[in-house]
C-alpha cells in the first residue's frame, strides 16, 4: 500500500503516513494544500441536507501547518545496511557489479581496526569477492580503485529511501532538493 507524503509549510518532508495517521490532519483541519496526484478516498455517512455521501479524498503529498524543524543532527539519515546498499544501488564500489543483497557486504574503506569510522563517509557497498581481496587494507594498499565516491544521506534522501512503494509525484517532489552529488538526484553527473 503506498503512503502519503507529509510535508511542513515550508515544504520539508515530515513522515510517511498511512490513511488513518493522514485522515488525523484533515480532521484537526492541518492541511493546509494537497500536491500530487489523489491516492486514496474514503466514503463517510449520507447528508440528509445535501443528499449526498461524504468523501474525503487523500492526495499523495499533503502539506500541513507549522514548520517542522529538523535539528542539526538530524538533517542526515542514520546509517544502516539496508540504506547503504540502497544509496549505492546494490552496486560493488569495486568491480561496478549489482547483485542482490546477500551477496553484498558494508565495506569499511579505511578499516575499523586500523582507526577507521563507521560512517556514510569510510563505507561503500561491496560484493564479497572485493571485500574478501581488500581485506584489512585501505583501496590503495590493496591496489583498487573506488568507481564512486561515499556521501552523506541527506534528510530527503532517507525519505526516498525508506519507502519501497515510493510513487512518481513523491519521487519528483524529495529528489528537486536533493544535492547533486546525490545518486538519487535528477541532476546526479550533471
């Protein structure tokens, strides 16, 4: 089932919402305007006075009043697995191959056990060949090469990539903000 997109008022990303959390907003009349397409609709009792039946119809972005401030250390997205592989595209930083999840491995460029980080910035996704023949050494001392650069996930990019069933408006709507260096931006090699 798809999830409407909840912005602030000044069009940062909020949450996912499913139907019941949304329908709480058009109730507390916080919407202040729906963007994207309709997505879902719900039909309420009969009006005796206007003879008809309510409906209230869910647009995949709603925007809601206030303005929902992110603190400093939440205008990135924690690291986990799942959203390393997905930020990298199921792609070996290595040998530039895809491959499904449990064929890939969180590689540490510069390794923990040498003063390495575990953080966006020291690891890339990798197939358990390359990580195997890296081993406990840095890409220069294993004589390999990087074929992309690790990033930060910003804020609208967690959003992007926490949701699998992401629809086209959403898409469009996250990716406008998303820095260039990005893989998932518009403008991504630009």
């Amino acid at each position: 089932m798809s999830h409407i997109l909840i912005v602030d008022s000044v069009g940062q990303p909020v949450r996912w919402a499913g139907m019941p959390r949304a329908a709480r907003y058009y109730a507390a009349d916080k919407v202040i305007t729906e963007l994207g397409e309709n997505l879902f609709s719900l039909s309420g009792g009969f009006n005796r006075a206007s003879q008809r039946i309510s409906e209230l119809v869910f647009s995949s972005i709603v925007m809601v009043r206030g303005r929902h401030r992110v603190p400093h250390d939440h205008a990135h997205v924690g690291l986990t697995r799942e959203r390393l592989f997905l930020r990298d595209r199921f792609m070996c930083a290595y040998c530039g191959s895809r491959y499904e999840e449990r064929q890939l491995t969180v590689e540490h460029i510069q390794p923990v056990s040498r003063g390495g980080r575990h953080s966006w910035m020291n690891v890339v996704t990798a197939c358990r060949g390359c990580n195997h023949r890296k081993g406990n050494r840095t890409p220069e001392e294993a004589g390999m090469s990087l074929l992309y650069v690790p990033y930060r996930v910003c804020r609208n990019e967690g959003f992007i990539l926490s949701n699998r069933n992401i629809l086209a408006d959403q898409m469009a709507f996250l990716s406008a903000s998303l820095p260039r260096y990005s893989r998932w931006s518009p403008h991504a090699g630009s």
